[in-house]
C-alpha cells in the first residue's frame, strides 16, 4: 500500500483517495501453484495493517453474499413483505454462521452439501447447533463445548 499517487492521472475522479494497494494470493491446487494480484483504491492513510483488515473483511462480505445467492438462492425469493423477506435474509445469515461452525466428519464439504448432510438427519447435529448457540447467547466463558 502507498500514499504514492501524485502520478495517477484520474485520481480526481475519486473523492476522498489517499493510497493504493495491491494483494497478492496464491491458491494451491494439488501440486499447483497460482498467483493472483488484486489492486485496490482506498480512503485510508497509509496503514498495511489497517489495509489488510480491510480487504479481507471485504472479501468476507463477499463470501456471504455470494453463500446467500448461491447456497440459499436468495435472489430467486419472492417474498414480498418487507419485513418478511428482512426476517429472511437474518435467518439466512444465521444459518450460514451455523454452517460455518458445524463440523461433519467427513471430507470437507461445502454449504451447500452441508445443510444437505444436515437435512437428511437433523437430530445428529442438534447437539452442536445447539453448542453453538450456547456460544452466542450467553457470556463469555459461560459455556463449555
């Protein structure tokens, strides 16, 4: 990340810019190895450590739209109350945060086959949705797991 961006030509066109940066991210695959670089404009002073949560919780949000599109077809729901299809998309956040922390023994599997899994024999994970939510609902070091 560099505050850097006298020379960049159309940085008027963006209020508010005071750096640039760049991630890179290898995915490995097997034996392969690939490298992918992302740019990014920003609004922060020049703080890699600040910059860094900041992609990354960008990407996180992403992610959860993209499991809200993908793995719960959220953009196909018709509902038309407001507040229902508000209500909705909480619960549909919720299960994904329940999806995330459920483990099923066996090989890694993905949101989708997960709450497959599930739905075939609830009463088998009850017992860590329920852990889980122990997590959330009561104080710190409240529960035990």
């Amino acid at each position: 990340q560099t505050e850097e961006i006298k020379w960049l030509e159309s940085k008027k066109e963006w209020k508010g810019l005071k750096s640039i940066g760049m991630e890179e991210k290898t995915i490995i695959r097997g034996e392969e190895r690939k490298k992918e670089y992302r740019y990014y404009i920003s609004s922060l002073k020049e703080d890699i450590e600040l910059f860094s949560r900041s992609v990354r919780g960008h990407w996180s949000v992403e992610s959860m739209h993209w499991h809200l599109d993908v793995t719960f077809k959220e953009d196909a729901n018709k509902t038309i109350d407001k507040r229902a299809a508000e209500n909705l998309n909480i619960i549909r956040k919720w299960c994904i945060s329940i999806l995330k922390m459920i483990e099923i023994f066996r090989p890694k599997l993905s949101m989708k086959k997960k709450r497959f899994v599930i739905s075939m024999n609830p009463a088998e994970f009850l017992e860590q949705v329920l852990a889980f939510q122990k997590m959330i609902f009561l104080p710190k070091g409240e529960y035990n797991i």
